[in-house]
C-alpha cells in the first residue's frame, strides 16, 4: 500500500516529504475495513477528486503490480 501512495501521490502531482506523508496515510486507510475496498476507495477518491482519470480497474491492476513488486523486494526475485 506504500508503494500504491507513492504511485497515487505522484498522479496526485505530489513529491518529496508530502509524498511519503500521503502514502502513510494510504497505508492507514486500510486499517479501516478488511480487504483492499478502503484502500481503492480512498486514493479512487483523492485522484477524481484532483481531476485525475483512472478507473477502479486500472487502480486495481496497478495495485497488484505493486504488490507483486514489494513482494519481491522482501523475498527476492
């Protein structure tokens, strides 16, 4: 989920310490129900909200790249 804020927030037009800020709150927002529902609701929202065009779909496809790719920076290749 902090690699998925990272990739919001630079859609977002977000950088630096503001970056890492908006991907801690990401990763907290999916604290408040089981399952990824809270997570997509969440940067679905932020980015419809700032005029960013992704769909539910596309969110939901990146965030499995991006979990597949913190995946393997735990575990390895």
């Amino acid at each position: 989920n902090k690699l998925l804020g990272l990739w919001a927030a630079e859609k977002l037009g977000i950088s630096g310490e503001a970056a890492e800020t908006y991907a801690k709150e990401v990763v907290a927002a999916d604290f408040e129900k089981p399952g990824d529902d809270d997570v997509v609701a969440k940067v679905l929202g932020d980015l419809k909200g700032k005029g960013v065009a992704v769909s539910e779909a596309q969110l939901r496809d990146e965030m499995k790249r991006l979990t597949d790719a913190a995946r393997k920076q735990i575990v390895g290749p």
